[in-house]
C-alpha cells in the first residue's frame, strides 16, 4: 500500500513537471491593446491675411499713347472663414472663402519712348477689391510647425483712381472686374505648440502664418477721361502674415 502511495506522488510530479514545462514552450498570448483615440483635428476657423504686395505696372491708352503705371510698394488686408478637415495621411487639407481689400500709391506714369512724364507729380492709386475660394494643404513637420502651399480663385474688382500728372489733370479715373487666382507657400506656427504662452486662453487653438503670394487677374478694360478705351493686366507678389483660430 504504501508502496502504491509511493508511486501515484511521483507519477502527480512527473505530470506536474512536464505540463510546466509544455506551458514554457508555449507563446505567451498577446493582451488585447485598445486603441488610443487621437484628439480630432478638424473643425471651422477664422483669420486674416495682411500683406505687403508689389505691384506689376498697369497701363492704358489716352491722346493716342500708351501710359504705364508705376507703383509704391502697397498693402493688402483680408478676412478669412473656413474648414480644416484634419489629418489626411501626412497632410491636412482646408477650404475657405475670402474677401479682402488692397490699394497701391501712383510711383510714376511713363509713356514709351518718351520716359516719365512729370513723375515727381504723378498721382493717384490702384484699388482692388478681392475674394477667393481657397483651398489649402498642411504638412506637419511636428505639433507646431506646418508648412502649407494652395492657392485661391475668384473675382478682383480694380480700380484706377484718378490717376494723372500735375499740369495735365487727371486721366484714368475708371474700374473693371475680372477673374482672378493667386498662388500661395508659407509655414503656419502653433505658438502654444512651442511652449509659449501656454498658460493663456488667447493663443488656444492659434496658428500665425508667415508665406508668399503672387495674384494674377487679366484684360481689364478701361475708359480714360478722354474717352479712349483700353485693357491691362494686373500682376503681383506679396509677403504674407496671417493668423486663424479654430473652434
């Protein structure tokens, strides 16, 4: 009998060694992972753009010569609303509408072959009225710094006010609307997402932009005061700086 006791303890043993050993053997299953759940991305901003823009000459026809326009260094200002639709893969695209407003000092008049004409006296400016449908790709390179290209097309309602020299009067005084697109490149900068100003609401959800734009509209036409009709086309480049908020 106890013999027979002897045995069945060491057969239990055995069989209690060798099913720790299988269970060694045997891959350990891999615990469920649940999903982390990203904060979304998306969702509707305002901003503005201002800018300082260089323009391309105009022109027009008046007395049977074509006079064109130099201007200073000008300035552009607009609101902005629209829809960031978050992470797309690498990048983040937005759409938005915007209506803005431009205007650019008279430098001097010149007529071709003849030079400047009374370009101390020149007067005058160049006005545009603008608004685009733009749409917008983000490329973060971290949380706070996203380079962005896109581009916008529209309406460009220019106006050639009271241009002129002293001793002649004024010459151009006249406005048209056109198509018009414009081309844009810059970085959108997350302050907070830097480390600063984390501890104010203002900055929350805040992106400023620094970038380049080049707009472009043609065939305006115009009548000068003389009644000589004619087109321009209307070029330029600018330094952008913008910001917009998300809600």
């Amino acid at each position: 009998m106890r013999r027979t006791h002897l045995l069945l303890v060491a057969l239990l043993s055995t069989v209690s060694f060798t099913a720790a050993q299988a269970a060694d053997l045997v891959a350990p299953t891999e615990q469920p992972i649940n999903p982390v759940v990203l904060p979304s991305t998306s969702g509707f901003y305002i901003g503005s753009t201002s800018s300082v823009n260089f323009l391309d000459d105009t022109g027009f026809d008046v007395f049977g010569v074509r006079v064109s326009t130099d201007y200073d260094a000008g300035f552009y200002t607009s609101l902005r609303a629209g829809y960031d639709f978050g992470a797309a893969g690498w990048v983040s695209p937005r759409l938005e509408l915007e209506l803005g407003y431009g205007t650019a000092s008279v430098d001097e008049h010149s007529v071709a072959g003849i030079g400047s004409i009374a370009s101390i006296d020149s007067f005058g400016d160049a006005r545009q009225f603008q608004g685009y449908v733009n749409g917008y790709i983000d490329v973060p390179l971290t949380s706070a710094i996203k380079p962005f290209v896109g581009g916008g097309v529209g309406f460009m309602n220019l106006e050639l006010r009271k241009q002129g020299v002293a001793g002649v009067a004024t010459l151009m005084d006249d406005s048209d609307t056109a198509f018009a697109y414009h081309l844009d490149a810059g970085v959108g900068i997350d302050i907070q997402g830097l480390g600063l100003f984390t501890n104010t609401s203002l900055f929350q959800n805040t992106t400023f932009e620094v970038g380049y734009r080049y707009t472009a509209a043609d065939d305006f036409d115009f009548t000068a005061r003389d009644g000589t009709s004619s087109s321009t086309d209307f070029t330029s480049n600018s330094v952008t700086l913008g910001f917009r908020k998300k809600f």
